[in-house]
C-alpha cells in the first residue's frame, strides 16, 4: 500500500467515480487540491464567478446529464455563498457532492480566518454533511458522499475537507463498496400493494394520473407513456414532471397548480382516482388542501416514506423507485373505459386552452412559439417569474426537449448558471435560457465564465422593466400598489407610482452593450417580426454566449392563477 | 394531541444531536425532552424523545428520523412495554424546623432519597416515572416557600416482563 496525499486521494475519487468535470473556486483553503488538480489533464476544473453560481452550475450539469455534479470551494465565505445553491438542489432532489475547504482541525472553534461551520449551516439543507476529521476516513466518506447523493432520493452532500487531512499522508485506497447501517435506499415494490392500487384503478370511472419530479429523475418516461397508452387514462404533471409525457400526447392536460391549465385543475378536483408518482404534493401544487381531489381515492408512489401523507392522506401508500413501479404495473394494468370522463376533459380543454390574455405584439408567448416550431433537440432553463410560468405553460417537451427549473425553491439566480452546466454537459445540444431581467441580474457575472468556457447559450431575456412576478400579485391582490418592483426606478421618481409614464427613466443596465462589455453577443428585439433573425443570429455565434433581449408589456399576466389558499377550482381566468 | 416516546438508535459522531434537535426545530415538531448517552456498543448512542403531537405528524417525525443518515433505528415506545425513569433533583430552601421534619416523612413516604441538607434547605434526589416526579414537584410547590428543580428527561428500555413508564 503506497502512502500518499489527501488531495491525491480526492483526485483519485474523482477519477474512480467517473467524474471529468469539477465546478472549482479556489481560496486559501484549497490551494493544496488545486494545486493537485492542476497535474490531472483529466479532469476538467471550470471557474465560474461566484459560489452561487457555481452550485447552479453543478446543478444544471448533474440534472441534465444524471450524473452526479462536483463543487469545489474554499472554507468560509466560499462556503457561505454556496448555501443558496445547496438548498435549490436538495429541494429539487439534484445530485451534488459540495466540497468545502476547512481550516485545520487544530484550528476549528477559534474563530479562525475563514473558519466558518458549514455543515452545521447547511445541516437542514442537503442531504447529508460531514466533516473528515481524520485522514483515514478520507476515502471512505468520499465513496459514501458519491453514494448518498445519487441512490435513492437524489440530493446535495458536503464534504468538509480540513487543511491539514488534506495535506497528510495516508493510505491509497478508495473503497468500492459502501455499508451505511443507517441508509439502506430500497427502490424494490411491494407488489401487492401495487396490485391493490390497480384493483382501484380498474374499479374508478373518472381516474387521472398525476405525475411529478420523481417519474423525469427516475428516467421512466417511455414507461409512463407505455401505461397511459395501455390504460388509456389522462395525465396531469406538476411543474417538475412536466416533460414526463410529450406534451402532445393527446392524453396529456397539462399542469395542476397555481398558473396550472384549466382542464388538469379540474380534472384533480374532480376525479374519483387520483393515481399520483413521484410528486410531494406540494401547497403550489395542491393549494387549499380540503378541496384537494376532494372526491378522490389517492394512490401515492414515492420513493421517499416521508413524503407520502405528509401533506395530503393518501389511500394507498407504495414507497418505490418510480420506473420500478411503473415497469411493475405494466404487468397489471388494462385497457380503461372512460369514454364519458376523457370526452369531459376535452371539453373542458377545448373551451378552456392555455393563452395569453393579450398577445398583441411582441409577447413571451410567441417567442415560446418559435422555440417550439425550430428547436428539436434542445435543454431549456428557466429563471424564476413570470418568464418561468410562461415557459412551463408553454413549451412543448418530448424525449429530445428538456426542461429544467427551480421548483422547490424557486431560486431567482438559477437560471443562467444551470444553462452553462447543461451546456457544460451537453455539447451537442442546443442549450437556452430564459431569464427575467430581475433574475439574469442575480447571477450575471457568468457571462464571463460563459465567455471563457466558449459556451454558446442562447439567453431570452424578457425584459418587463419589473419583477413580474411580484408585480402581478400586486396587480391582482394589492390593488395596483406597486412596491419595489420597478427596475426602472430611479431616485427621481415620485415615490408612489402606478405605472407607465413616457417619462420612466432608461433601463439601466444596457443588457446589450453589457453584453458585449463581456465579450458576449447582445441582440434587443422589441417587435414580433424580430424574433426570428434574432434566434438565427444567435445560432451562428457558436463560440460564445448570445444575450436576446426581449422587451415586453409589464401589463402580461400569467393566467390562469389560483390565488394561494384558495382551491384549485376557483382559478382566475381573465383579468 | 398525544404525549409519545421515541427510542433511537444513532451514530455516535459530532453533529449527530444537532441534526436530530434541528430537525424538531426546523420542522417545528414539538419536543418536550431529549436524553442521549452512549451504549454497550461504542459506535452507537440511544437518544430517548418525548414529544407531544397528533398521530399524523408523529408518523412525520418517525419517517424524518428514518430519513436521517446517521439514525439507525427508530423505536416507538409509546404503546411497547418499557421501563422508564427521570433523575430529579429538587432542592427546598427557606425551610423552618417542621418544614424540615415534614420534607423527611415526605421522602421516606416517596421513596425519596435526601442526599444533602442544612439548618434551613435539603437536597432531594429522585429517580422514578416522569409522571411520580412531576406529582413530587406539584406537592413540593404548593407546600414549600422555595424550590429549586433540576430534572434529566426520561431515559428507557424495553421491558423483559414487567412495564414500568
Ligand atoms: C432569490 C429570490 N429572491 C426573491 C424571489 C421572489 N421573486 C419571485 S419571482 C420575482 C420576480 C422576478 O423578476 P424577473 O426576474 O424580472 O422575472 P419576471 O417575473 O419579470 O418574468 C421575485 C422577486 C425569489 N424567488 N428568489
Ligand atoms: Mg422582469
């Protein structure tokens, strides 16, 4: 047994786990891995601008590819920055192994420079956190950090690295087999309780399948299609299962929720079955709870125990790995007589269609369309807003278009950042981002990891001069009292303002010239007739990132809208 | 809302009684008392929880601790046959001669033990059921000027045939 670093050993887990990309920001508490990582051509270090951003970014890159992401930080404020990141992946259930620099641990509780107790920050925000206190377990916490994060319900890990395990030396083994008495993720099904589940489904006249996050992680998207075909019952998705069935499938209604479609918030509301996989039954989900699929017998399949009757009591609970369940019921399953309820779901769907209220001009609507109509084969991130509702009403996925966005947490910031990663991971793909002009300025710093990185994102900017979101709640809720969400604003404005006035103050920033300020490309289109030669231009800059602002009404509402704790039948549909 | 008892089996690593009281906190379960302490098996502690909660949020609780990495087993000792007891220490101060006279009787009649005393306090010590210490401390309150309560949170085990809580 040969004697060697900490350091060669975290390259030599690395090496062994398969991973070629690292999201790093060095710091006075890593420059030892740094310095190891240098040597390793294999393994390639990208440097974003910020911490934040850098755990979107392997965020982005493990939720597109299904690998596990790796960050990469120094100890105290690189740490600290990573918080915001941490916590959107562990709500999304994202594969993440954060490793932190740490001061040595003769120095811990001194308050020394830079010392900072991140894994007691994060304790309630990942999935699991560790310090490595001796150079001995070194190997063994790494193997068990790549295993939680990625088995069972996927999540973020970190790893406290002190200076001084880092630099000792120590044996050169990397384990290949973990034993974690207290974590035995099964994903197996119960199969009569599956079989109990499909008595239910065989028996209700109006059922529904509603499908979350967990069905597009588990990767079992031809085998929920395969059950629908065979069952012949309509799917409703959340905003994380989007994408679960294509969106042209004729059985499929859309999404359930606060901006959800008329047809699928009505058929949860109606149902006599509600046959949900992989959800958590969120309150954007579900909203007020007593109504909730308020004639249904609920069927909940999760691979998390916890997240079944945490919030909605379910009639028959399966704890399992969605593709395991779904694969399972396909032995079970048969062809289902709802002609009576699909004829009701299409009406309510024909007479009720996802729109914009006003689509004059140039809208986020018809710029959706155009992705929509050109891009085949293409992963599309969202930020967090009104642009992010759109998107998700909107854009059609199937197989080759894939969606990603913050759900649980709903991360302003996200967007941009998971766009590089996705690139980062998907060379080949066409890669674009949407954006609010509030959100893009959360992380917009990487433009120039964007730059460096030559990664030819297309980013559609929508540009409302406000926060959109926030705003239309305002509109809707507050009687127009419009506090703090004009990015217009400027000092010499009056300090109550209703809205649109010739006078309004220029935007600041110049997105384009900013744009170009950082060697990227920025193209502003202000008329629906642009937007073609707009996407065609950003397509041939093919060594850098390409900033389309869109400038639209601030007026566009995101309708339908359930306002929070009301139930989900009474949307407001017009405005 | 019901009293319920956890048992626990969990690492016996740093952090480990963070993650667990953060857990009550940051999901605000409501918890009454938490014993941890080492076992036969020095890789292993036992943490002994009372809570209050609704049978919904306790099957929460059961499944979040589950959830946790560094808890190996939970126990419901609710409704099993265990042993239970709670060290207390009370100590009585400003007390006149028959004051002291009567705290004697109450302990021989207790099953008290008075470990301490002076002219005018005394220092009780007793390991019973929560449920005998908390009929203690409400005599001891109601008849005496000045009293001073230290109480450790039940530890328990499972039963071999009687049941004791
Ligand atoms: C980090 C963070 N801060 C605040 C919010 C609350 N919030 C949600 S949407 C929104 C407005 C977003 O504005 P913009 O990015 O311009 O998008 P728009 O809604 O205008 O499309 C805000 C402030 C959030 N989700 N995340
Ligand atoms: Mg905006």
């Amino acid at each position: 047994m040969q004697q060697i670093r900490g350091t060669s050993l975290l390259v030599k887990a690395l090496q062994e786990e398969g991973v070629d990309t690292i999201f790093g920001y060095p710091g006075g508490l890593v420059t030892d891995i740094f310095d190891e990582l240098y040597h390793h051509d294999d393994i390639k270090v990208v440097l974003p601008r910020h911490e934040q951003a850098l755990v979107h970014e392997a965020d982005g890159y493990a939720r597109s590819t299904g690998k596990v992401g790796v960050c990469l930080v120094t100890g105290g404020p690189g740490a600290a920055n990573m918080v915001t990141g941490i916590a959107t992946a562990y709500y999304d259930s994202v594969p993440l192994v954060c490793l932190s620099g740490q001061v040595a641990s003769s120095l811990i509780g001194d308050d020394a420079f830079q010392e900072a107790d991140i894994v007691g920050i994060t304790r309630n925000i990942c999935k699991h956190g560790v310090i490595v206190n001796d150079r001995k377990n070194l190997g063994r916490i790494l193997k068990e950090a790549f295993y939680i994060a990625r088995t069972g319900k996927p999540g973020p890990v970190l790893v406290d690295l002190p200076k001084n395990v880092m630099v000792e030396l120590g044996s050169d083994e990397y384990p290949d087999k973990v034993n974690i008495r207290g974590y035995k993720p099964s994903t197996k099904v119960h199969i009569g309780q599956l079989k109990k589940a499909v008595d239910l489904l065989n028996t209700s006249q109006k059922p529904i399948f509603l499908i979350g996050g967990g069905v597009n992680i588990a990767g079992a998207q031809a085998e929920l299609t395969k059950l629908v075909e065979l069952t012949k019952i309509p799917v409703v998705t959340t905003m994380m299962g989007k994408g679960s069935i294509d969106t042209k499938h004729p059985y499929y209604l859309g999404n359930v929720g606060m901006h959800g479609s008329y047809a699928a918030n009505m058929a949860v509301t109606e149902c006599d079955l509600l046959f949900s996989i992989g959800t958590r039954f969120s309150d954007r989900v579900t909203s007020k709870i007593s109504e909730f699929a308020r004639n249904a017998k609920i069927v909940h399949i999760d691979i998390d125990s916890a997240a079944i009757s945490k919030n909605i009591k379910v009639d028959i609970p399966i704890v399992a790995d969605a593709k395991e369940a779904i694969t399972a019921m396909l032995n079970y399953v048969n062809e289902h007589e709802t002609a009576e309820w699909l004829q009701q779901l299409f009406t309510w769907q024909a007479t009720h269609p996802l729109t914009m209220q006003s689509n004059n001009g140039l809208t986020a609507k018809k710029v959706i369309d155009h992705i929509n109509e050109t891009c085949q084969d293409a992963i599309v991130v969202t930020d967090v807003g009104q642009h992010q509702m759109w998107t998700i009403q909107f854009l059609e996925l199937n197989r080759n278009m894939q969606l990603l966005t913050s759900g649980g947490m709903g991360t302003m910031g996200y967007g941009f950042p998971a766009a590089l990663g996705a690139k980062l991971g998907n060379e080949h793909k066409t890669v674009i981002c949407i954006s609010g002009d509030g959100g893009m300025q959360m992380n917009i710093q990487e433009l120039a990891t964007a730059v460096a990185e030559e990664l030819p994102v297309i980013i559609c900017l929508f540009n409302n001069s406000s926060l959109g979101m926030v705003r239309q709640v305002q509109t809707l809720f507050f009687e127009k009292n419009y506090s703090s969400i004009c990015t217009r604003r400027r000092k010499s404005c009056p300090r109550k303002c209703s809205g649109t006035s010739d006078q309004c103050p220029p935007y600041s920033p110049d997105f384009v010239a900013l744009a170009k300020a950082y060697g990227a490309e920025g193209i502003r289109v202000t008329t629906e007739g642009e937007i073609g030669a707009a996407f065609d231009q950003a397509l041939k800059n093919t060594d850098g990132p390409t900033i389309i602002e869109f400038i639209i009404d601030k007026d566009d509402l995101v309708l339908p809208m359930v306002q929070g704790g009301k139930p989900l039948y009474e949307m407001i549909l017009e405005y | 809302m019901e009293k319920r008892w956890l048992s626990l089996f969990v690492e016996n690593d740093i952090g480990v009684l963070s993650k667990i009281s953060g857990l009550f906190s940051g999901k605000a379960y409501n918890l009454e008392s938490l014993t941890v302490g080492m076992t036969e098996d020095e890789t292993v502690s036992r943490m002994t929880i009372r809570l209050i909660s609704d049978d919904e949020t306790f099957e929460q609780i059961k499944k979040q601790l589950n959830r946790c990495i560094e808890v190996i087993k939970v126990i419901d000792f609710t409704n099993s046959p265990i042993h239970m007891k709670e060290l207390l220490f009370v100590k009585v101060r400003k007390c006149s001669k028959g004051d002291l006279d009567e705290l004697f009787r109450i302990a021989e009649v207790f099953g008290v033990s008075i470990i301490d005393y002076d002219k005018e306090s005394v220092l009780m010590e007793c390991v019973q059921t929560e449920s005998k210490n908390n009929a203690l401390i409400t005599l001891l309150s109601s008849d005496f000027q000045s009293i001073e309560v230290v109480r450790g949170g039940s530890v328990a085990i499972e039963s071999i045939s009687i049941t004791e809580r």
